[in-house]
C-alpha cells in the first residue's frame, strides 16, 4: 500500500511527463466555481439615456432638444427598449423625457421594477418630461426598466429616477 501512495504522490508531483499513464490514480482536478459580481446598487438619482438601452426595433436618431442630440425612435408598434440599473431599496419618481408627433402618436409604456404605467408626451414637437409616477423598489439590487411603443413615432430620451424615501 506505501509503494502505492508514493506512486500517487511522484505521478502528481512530476505528471505525465515522467511516464505516469492515464490508467494511474491521478487525482481529478478541483472544480471552480466562479463566485458571480458584487453589484453595488446606485444611491442617489439616476438619468439613464434610453439610447443606451437594448434596443428591439428601434433606433437612434439625432434629435434637437434632446439631451446629448440623440433620442431613440419607436418607429413601430412593437418597438421597445431595456435596461437594469442597480437601486438602493426605496420609493422613487420616474420621469421619462420624450416628443410625441402628434396627439396620435405620442404615448408609450414605462415599466420599472415590474409595474407599468402608460404615458403621454404633455406637448408634442419638442422633448418634454411626462407626468413623473412612484415606484417602490423592494430591495436593493439589479431593477429592470422598459420600455414599450404603444402609439409610433415617438422619441425617447431619457428615464430619470429620483429617490425620494
């Protein structure tokens, strides 16, 4: 049994390389679990730029008035844009900035942290900031924000999120 250990041992030590064949007792290697990121939730506001969102039929534009000059066009009814941001547990206001065409075209849907809400832009022609909404966040952590065409031809410019509790 000892001419066994020390066989394991001086095949471990030096490997395949001194003539320790596959059928030897090899010890398997370990498996490492890679321990997933720490994500620090943000304190304070946010203003996320819906360019920046994964966007699904929809596209960047120039767009004068808005911040940057880019805005996001939901040219189609199944246009749509998400993200997840990291928030602190809290109640916050959500303000979404956006230019409607017309009274035809200028309402969308806003979802944060799972509760939706339709919006209208207040003025059409021009980046206007929509009525803001509540929304109470749990726990801290990853929210998802999205955001889905519910009339055309509206642009989108940024989601702003104020902590307010």
């Amino acid at each position: 049994m000892r001419t066994l250990r020390v066989w394991v041992v001086v095949c471990v030590a030096i490997g395949l390389v001194a003539g320790c064949k596959s059928g030897d007792m090899m010890p398997t290697p370990p498996v490492v679990t890679p321990t997933p990121p720490v994500v620090t939730p943000t304190v304070g506001d946010v203003t996320l730029e819906v360019e920046a969102f994964k966007l699904d039929e929809a596209e960047v534009k120039d767009l004068a008035g808005a911040s940057g000059g880019k805005a996001v066009l939901f040219g189609s009814e199944t246009s749509g844009a998400e993200t997840a941001v990291p928030l602190t547990k809290g109640t916050y206001q959500v303000t979404l900035y956006m230019q409607g065409a017309d009274e035809d075209r200028d309402a969308v849907y806003l979802s944060v942290a799972g509760i939706e809400n339709r919006l209208f832009a207040q003025e059409w022609g021009k980046v206007f900031a929509c009525e803001t909404v509540t929304v109470v966040v749990a726990k801290d952590g990853p929210v998802k924000v999205v955001l889905l065409a519910a009339e055309t031809d509206v642009y989108l410019d940024k989601v702003v999120l104020k902590r307010v509790k």
